[in-house]
C-alpha cells in the first residue's frame, strides 16, 4: 500500500473471525523519503478504545 492509504482498516483473523485492530499509519522511510521497507504501521486499538468508539455511538 503507498500514499491514500493511511486511515484505512487494519484488520486480524481475515479467514476467521475478522475484526478491525487498527488502521493504517505510516511506512518507515529514508532521509530522502524513500521507503525503506515494505510495511505498513499502525497502532492496536485495545480495550481503551473499543470503551471510547462505545460511548460516542
């Protein structure tokens, strides 16, 4: 995934009981803004923010 991709869904369990973890982040890049790997990053959404995403709903 490259640019526009950032905010979309993370998800875990694809073939299983998928859910939605996180979304996407960021890649790792160079100096030079060269990417220096092909991943894509993101931060878990726990607990904390399954409680949150529940109180605004």
């Amino acid at each position: 995934m490259g640019h526009g991709a950032s905010g979309g869904p993370m998800v875990k369990n694809l073939t299983g009981d998928a859910r939605i973890v996180g979304v996407n982040s960021h890649r790792k890049a160079d100096s030079n803004g060269n990417w220096v790997d092909n991943y894509m990053y993101s931060s878990e959404h726990g607990s904390q923010a399954r409680s949150v995403y529940s109180a605004i709903r």
